[in-house]
C-alpha cells in the first residue's frame, strides 16, 4: 500500500463522523468539525480521486440548515451591530451532529464558508451533481461580508481584514463563475481590493485595518492551490522567499505567522512549528518542480498518524506559554497534554504531498 493511502485510510476510519471530519479524533478539545478542516480535508480527496458523496451530503445539510442566516444578513447593515454578532452567522464549528457549541472560540471566520463554497463548486464541476438552492446566496453573502472583519484562519484578530480570508474568497468567486458568469466581476473587484490592501514592497501582509500588519504562512496557499497571483511568477517567489526568511528559523519547518509591526508572536502552545504549514510550503516546492527540498520536507519530523506541531522545543518562541498550554491542555484532554495529535488537517495534507510525489 503507498504511504498516502495509508494516511487516508487511517484519516477515514478513525476521524470521519456521520461523513464529517473532527479536526481531531484523539485529542478531546478537537473532537470537533471545523468547516475549514472538514472542507479542506475533503477538497484534497476529490484532487486525489476519492468518493466524498458522504463528505458533501454533510457539509450541504449543515449549510441548508444555516440558510435562513445568510439571507438575513443580506438584509443588514454593515453598520449595524447585529452584524458582528457571531450568532448571526454560520459558525466556525459544529458537532458532527451539526450541533452548535458555546464556548470561548472566536465563531465568526469566512474562511470556513468559502471553502466551503469551493467544495461544492468543485464536486459539482467534476460530477455534474446537483447545485445546491442554497449556493448562489452564499457566494452572494461572501460578496457582501468580503471587507469586513473577521476572526483569521487561526481564530485570531477579528478586529482586522486578513489576507488569506480574501484571497480565498476572491478565489472562490472566480470557480463559482464558471456556474454562475456573473460572479467573475465580482471576483476581480475582490482581487483588486485584494492587492490594494495588502501588498507592500512585494510582500503580503497577514491583515490589516488602517495600517497593515504581519507575515503569515496562510498567503502560501494564495500562491499554490487557491492561486489568485496566476501568471505573476516572480511576485509569487518574492512572496515565498519573504514567508520562508520570517517564519523559518530552521529552514524547513514554518511557523504559522509573526506580526513584526505589533512585536506579536505565536504563543499557542509557545508557538512552535507547525506541520500544516509546512507543507503548504513543500506544495509551493512541487509546483515549481524543486523535489529534493520538497522530500526534505517529507523527511522532516515524520510520526505517523501527525499531530500539530513537531516536538522539539528548540523552535518554541515563548517557552512560558508553552509550559502554560501543557497544563492547560492536560486538564481538557484527561491528563495528556498537547498539542493536538492526531490532526486530521495535517494527515490529509501529507497524504496529498506524497500522492501529487508519486504522480509528477
């Protein structure tokens, strides 16, 4: 059996919930369904080939059900505070039962949406399956919440705009264009706001508001598999190049962000490198066809089924918050600390890597 299928394998018996993914299947506060894993996960399988009827039935019940917010917020102001609420909005997360939580997690992240959005798109392109009822007015919701802040890719900052929110929006608006046409102007008005406000110096910032602000490592999927940058090849090289000098001490693993401008460090679990991001980096390397640094890659810190972050404190940023998050985590996960092991995100994404190796 070649490892990726092992990957999947383990990915499907023991994390897959009612055809939803847990974010984690061992590691107790992740024994939940963020959108963005769930679609993320299921996106690669369908690149890889695989059967994801049970991955879509979910994700489009999930979404009829949370219909009814996405047209009433169509219908309110961005002025209004009832727009800001997160109970006003699809959420970040449910149970596999498509139930709500209610705990200390910031809920409001369209990233999750358009991925979402994507999924279905992309299933319905390569099956000719049914377009959902629900699809146009999402694309139309993430159209209207577009410049508006949310909390980022990692739960963080909902005060500010974030690139890769946008970006993937902007993406997705131009794959929904090819079942509805009229969105492809929307989708460029998108990317013009886009690099309007957050390239700098052929660099992307991680967010911003009135002033723009940091490095993060959710850009490199801007420039790999949800490509908004297309024929702009050494723009997109400047970008690597800068992602890779911040936030790689080792030059292999990355870390998920640094905000130079507001001397602000990952402090979860002391901040440390991550897996998920790292291979966002090695999907950059294949594109462009560099194979022995993306084997490093592959070679890197490997244990089977992957967690979260790797386990070597060398690369920690702030060791008291790490010692913090251990406690922490110990009192939410039955005495054994995290990070989080397994992750779902981190399996699929490897599976992917070695499948797309062996298929160059």
């Amino acid at each position: 059996m070649s490892s990726w299928k092992r990957y999947i394998e383990y990915l499907r018996k023991t994390a897959r919930v009612d055809g939803a993914y847990l974010a984690s299947s061992e590691y107790i506060p992740y024994k939940r369904v963020w959108l963005r894993d769930h679609s993320m996960i299921s996106y690669l399988l369908l690149q890889m080939g695989y059967d994801i009827q049970s991955e879509i039935n979910w994700i489009s019940t999930l979404l009829a059900k949370e219909h009814n917010k996405v047209k009433r917020i169509l219908s309110i102001p961005k002025e209004s505070p009832e727009f800001y609420k997160d109970e006003n909005h699809p959420r970040a997360r449910y149970s596999a039962k498509m139930q709500r939580y209610n705990e200390d997690w910031l809920e409001r992240q369209y990233d999750g949406i358009a991925l979402s959005m994507l999924l279905l798109i992309e299933y319905h392109l390569r099956s000719g399956g049914k377009i959902p009822s629900f699809l146009k007015d999402y694309l139309d919701y993430l159209f209207y919440v577009y410049d508006t802040p949310c909390a980022s890719l990692w739960e963080m900052h909902e005060e500010y705009l974030h690139a890769y929110t946008v970006g993937l929006i902007a993406y997705t608006l131009e794959r929904a264009s090819l079942i509805y046409p009229g969105f492809l102007e929307k989708s460029e008005y998108v990317k013009d706001f886009f690099f309007s406000r957050f390239l700098v110096n052929n660099e992307i910032k991680a967010m911003t508001n009135l002033r723009k602000y940091g490095t993060c490592s959710s850009v490199l999927l801007l420039i790999t598999r949800f490509d908004i940058f297309k024929n702009k090849v050494s723009l997109k090289d400047h970008i690597f190049d800068k992602i890779q000098e911040k936030l790689s001490p080792c030059g292999i693993g990355l870390y998920r962000f640094i905000i130079e401008e507001k001397n602000e460090k990952d402090t979860y679990f002391g901040g440390n490198l991550w897996y998920i991001t790292t291979y966002w980096k090695a999907n950059y390397l294949l594109n462009k066809r560099r194979l022995r640094e993306a084997q490093d890659i592959l070679s890197w810190y490997v244990d089977f089924p992957l967690g979260e972050q790797i386990k070597d404190t060398r690369y920690i940023l702030d060791k008291n918050m790490y010692y913090w998050w251990i406690e922490k985590s110990k009192k939410e996960n039955n005495g054994i600390p995290g990070p989080a092991s397994a992750l779902s995100w981190s399996i699929a994404e490897r599976a992917f890597l070695e499948y797309k190796m062996e298929n160059l």
